[in-house]
C-alpha cells in the first residue's frame, strides 16, 4: 500500500467511527477497514453501542472468505485494546489472524492500553504503522480524550445572547433571542454530548425539556443543578418521558441519601427516577469541580451547558469551560440579564486570552467558537 | 451609446465623483464624464472641494477641441444644479454647448433644484436620460441625502465591545479591545465624515485626541458634548493642533455666549478657539436632537460617533442612529462597562428590528454593521 492509500483507508475507517458518535460513551468512537492483499476491502466495521462488539470484531465478522485474510491490512482509528473488558482483546484476535500488517491512527492513551495493544501486535509478528490521520482521530474523540486525561467531561458552554451581551429580556423572557438555524444546531450538538446542563435558575424560570427535537438524534442526559434540591417536580425535567435521564447535582446531603433509597423509593408514588450525585456546599453553592468529576464516573464524557448566567460564568471562573459556543444575534437589549458576570477581572491585561478561536455565520446570527 | 455604455462611464463618473469624500460636505460628491460622438472621453471631472468648481465645470476644462462637443454626452451622477450658488447654474452652462444628450444617475432632491436641472436642459432641446446606476448613485451620497431630507446629519455609531458586551474593564482601562485592523477601520471613517462625536466621560477619562493617525486622510471636526462646559481646557481636544476644529456641544447659556464673544476672546491668553453650540437641557442632560440640527447647521452632514456607553444608549434611545458598526473581539471581560443600556426594552417583542445587518470579520474582530 501506498502512503496515499493508507490514508484513503484510514479516512473511511474515521467515518465509520463517526457514526457511532453519541452510542459509545464513554467508550472512544473507532472505525475499522480490512483490505486484502489484492486491494479490496473485505471487511468494514464500527463501535456501535457501548458494550456491544468493537469495531474490528464488527470489521472482521463481515469478512466472508478467511483465504483473503492472509496478507491483508487491517486500518483501525485507535490502538485495538490488549485487555478484557466488556469484550475480549482485539490485539491478540488481530494477531490470532493471517493477516500481514495494522494500521493505527493513533496510541489509546487510556492506562489499561497505552501502548500494549501495539506491543502485542508486533511481538506476533505483525507490521504496524501508526500516526496515519492521527490528527484528526484526536480530533473525533476529542471528548473522550480529554476525559480520559482530566476525569471530568469536555464542557462546551452555549450561550445565545444580543449584540450587547444580554441572555434575556428584563420581563425575563429570552424566546428567541438566536435564530432558528442557531437554535438547530444546539439540537444537533445536544444529540452529540452524552449530556446536556443548566442552572437552578434557568430549571425553574424557562422550565426546558432539553430534548432533541428541531433534528433527528438520540436524546442526552439531563443534569441539573440544584443545590438545595427543591425544584418543583412537575418540571419538565423530572416528570416528561425522559425522567430518568435526568441527574440531579446537589448538595443537601439527606435528600439525595433518602431518594437514592430502594426502600424509601417504594414507600413513595412519584418518587424521581432519575440519578442523583452529591456533592459538597462551597459559599453555599453546590462544588462544580467535584460534580464535574462525578459525572465523569457516571460515564459522562461530553457535556453540553446551556446556561444561565450564573452556571455560565461560575464555569468559567474556575477553568471549567473548554469550549464557548457564543451565538450573538443581531439585537439590541440594552437591559435585562447579561450573559456573563463576576469573573473578577480587572485590567485588560487579566483577560483570559481563548487558545483559538472562529467567527461562523449561523442564520442571522454569527456563532463565536473558542477553544479554552 | 448604448445601454451598457451608459453604465460603464456612469461607473466612471461615480468613481470620479468618490475622490471628493470628505472634502466637498455639506455639498454632495459629484462626477462628470463627457464622450463625444466618436464614443471618446474628451473631459473628466468631479466636484473636488466645498466652494470649489462643480464636477460638470471640471470636467469642460478638461475638453481641449470645442469641436468635439458637438452631439457629445455628458454623464453626471448628480442632477445639474439650476441655481447660482457658489459657482454659476450648470445647467445653463451645459445647454450652452453643441452637446447632444447628458445622462444623470439621479434627481437633485434638494430644494433649490429638485428637477429644475433637467427641466432646464430639456427646455434648451437637449435629450436627458436619468436614473442609469441610480441606486450606485443614492449609496454614494447616502449621508448628504440623509443630511437633506432629514436635516440632521447621517449618524453612525461605533463601538467597540468584548464578545460579552463590555466596552471597558472595570478599572476604566479599554485600550484595546478591538484588534489593529478593527481601529485602523475606525480611522479611515473618521477621515470619511464630517465629524467625529464623544459624550462627556469618554473625553474626561479616556482623553481622546480622535485624529486620523492610522490611516492617511483628512481630519475631521471633533465634537464633544459637555452639557455644563466644565472639562478641562488641558484635554488634548482643546489644546491640541486640531483646537479649531473641535465643536462643543453645551446647555451652559451663559458660558457658550462668553466663549464666543469676541471682546472677551481678545481679554483671554486662552481662549477656546474652537465652535460652540448651545442647545436647551432637558432632565439635566443637553438636548440630544437639537444638537444634531445645530450640527447640520454647521454644515455636518455625516457623524461618526465613538462613545462611550452613556452617549451611545442615549442616541440609540431616542433613535438618532443611522448605522451601527459594533466590533465584537473574542474576548470575555465578565465586568467593567456595559456596550449599551437603558433602552427600555421590556419585552423581547418590543425590540426593534434592525432594517438590515452584515457580519463581517476584521482581523480577530466581527464586525457587525446594521441599519437601523
């Protein structure tokens, strides 16, 4: 094969991983091409479902004839794992095959592979390349990257304001400040986080659903903060279909213990179905760090917040933000709720400056993207 | 000549005619072209400063053989004028030659000729066509026609804001929160309009000397609104080499008519010798309105206003912004000076709806520029 062709490949395999995006969490999204000798491929596969096979498994299963195996190249967008998990290690049913060499885009850097699953493949004899695309293999499991390195999930901050910086109107209302085409693609993104957040605030004034329904998608997890844990239950967000996607982060000790109780959970009709995590009270709010980390464990690797100005810019604050999707429309206020408050900066000079950053025009709108 | 003849010298008449921007005011830019029979350019002009000879006179100085002019056409982008003014009617002066036919991009709406150009020149049996690149022709001289029909001048507000809508840090310091392309922007308008207009506190806490430093370009005057004529006389507005040029707007009766009496000038070492504009006070501020028509009294017909946030939420308030032009940095500040407030804008429903808008990126900036 030619370096050109590897890439070929290693590009299809890419966007057969990507059609698991939003499945697998809080597994990494991984595509897999295997090409025989003669040029063809022979088999094509992805992760589908967390729990379910992975993508050479997938891959290897279509292959029809096992004659063609031998000397074939096998394109995979992560280092296939060494380890038994929910499934046994790819490396060693790769190794147990005829075939001749892998391709990997890049190292799985989690701490039960890194690097063992490339070790066993060449201890076996097989040719291994790696680093074809690894670019944009980072790129597509972003998320899962970054969870892996940090514990917390990768948090995208949307916010929709006017031109001069407000989030609603002083009668409180904010529908609709972003145009439609903005408005959709926020629907598209929450169809893409494993879940999608907002504050106390914004629960109980806008009373969101925060389903997918402007697009076609899976629905995400709910979280909502709510420190003292007394949002009324008729809220969206603990009585519509969804309910136990919902998580509660909260801070009053003894109701997240008797709501989490099987026992106390019969005694009650209406009791919530959906997850709670508690964490520690810190100038009486609820600690973001340790909730962040929290989901983390709850399997949460990509986080959606959609507000409001308070969780918005506590988030931002403390480092918590590593995207800002910033829609300004094309409206003046002049009054009402700003967008973001209190980050304590003084001067000019403290201002945070974004890693990158990038102007897309959205409808009507201009959406500001920034990296943190 | 055919159609697309016409519009290819009416393009050259407006290009001709744009040379004068910034020096011609409170006239309108204007460009003569004339083609004789053989279909060559025999004469080229355009009105080139205020007092100074018109374009279509410019353009007949410029015909070396008087022969040629016979059944010649002359493309003007402005209705001849019928009147004598600084210069004599020229009008007449066309008729007065073997010229077959003049092209006008559009009518003169102006009291003094309003049709009477054309009526004039038809009535000398000579052919008039009107309307070819009117449209070219109207966006040329926008802020006279502005200054004309509304008789105040066209008012652009600029600001300069973070993506969340601050115009300065909470220590007063702004400098800079828009990128060099942003500024540099910023001082090619200032050499485009007539004058350049501050509010009180930006003049006090910034001291902005809001010449044309970035660019080259004329400068224009600088207008300062200081309801009790009380800033100090040290600010660079005052005491630089532009002092003459600098305008004041103020409800001090007492102080403007001192300021402006010329015994008393003579008796001061430093007197202002800048422009003084008294206008009446209204709840404890000067009368916006009034000062914009004494503006175009003295000749403003374009304003370009950079600030700050009290200034620009009053002009806006009161609906005496023509054209927003708001640089957006991507930068978060999450403190200090709000852009705009003060609208009074309850509701989402009752925010007014920008005729037009456009996004446009300069340097790390958008620009958002939006009709209103």
């Amino acid at each position: 094969m030619t370096a050109k062709q590897d890439k070929i490949w290693m590009q299809r395999a890419l966007s057969l991983a990507e059609k698991g995006r939003g499945y697998v969490s809080p597994n990494p999204m991984v595509g897999c091409v295997i090409v025989s000798e003669e040029g063809d491929v022979i088999g094509e596969g992805y992760h589908e479902r967390y729990g379910k096979a992975h993508a050479e498994v997938n891959a290897m299963n279509q292959v029809d004839d096992a004659d063609n195996l031998k000397n074939a190249t096998v394109y995979v967008t992560l280092e296939p794992c060494s380890h038994h998990g929910k499934t046994p290690p790819c490396a060693q049913m790769l190794a147990d095959k005829p075939i001749k060499r892998v391709v990997v885009a890049m190292k799985d850097p989690s701490e039960k592979v890194n690097g063992r699953g490339l070790e066993l493949l060449r201890n076996e004899g097989i040719d291994v390349d790696t680093g074809i695309l690894q670019k944009e293999a980072k790129e597509l499991n972003e998320c899962w990257l970054h969870y892996i390195e940090f514990n917390r999930p990768f948090i995208t901050l949307k916010i929709a304001q006017t031109a001069d910086g407000y989030i609603a109107a002083p009668n409180g209302d904010s529908k609709w400040i972003s145009s439609k085409e903005s408005r959709e693609k926020v629907h598209i993104w929450r169809s893409q986080n494993d879940a999608v957040m907002v504050g106390r605030n914004t629960a109980l004034h806008d009373n969101p659903s925060l389903t997918v329904r402007l697009v076609e998608g899976r629905q995400p997890k709910r979280v909502v903060i709510d420190g003292p844990f007394e949002l009324p239950r008729n809220l969206n967000l603990f009585s519509d279909q969804f309910e136990e996607k919902t998580i509660v982060i909260t801070h009053n000790r003894k109701k997240s213990k008797d709501e989490a109780d099987p026992m106390l959970k019969m005694l009650q009709s209406n009791y919530f179905r959906g997850e709670i995590i508690h964490v520690e009270k810190v100038n009486g709010h609820s600690r973001l760090k340790e909730g962040m980390r929290k989901l983390a464990d709850h399997g949460i690797t990509s986080l959606l917040v959609e507000g409001g100005q308070q969780l918005s810019s506590a988030l931002l604050k403390r480092g918590l933000v590593d995207r800002l999707q910033l829609f300004i429309a094309p409206k003046l206020l002049g009054g009402g709720t700003k967008s973001i408050v209190n980050l304590d900066i003084n001067r000019m000079e403290d201002i945070v400056p974004f890693r990158d950053h990038n102007w897309q025009q959205t409808g009507q709108d201009i959406l500001l993207t920034a990296n943190l």
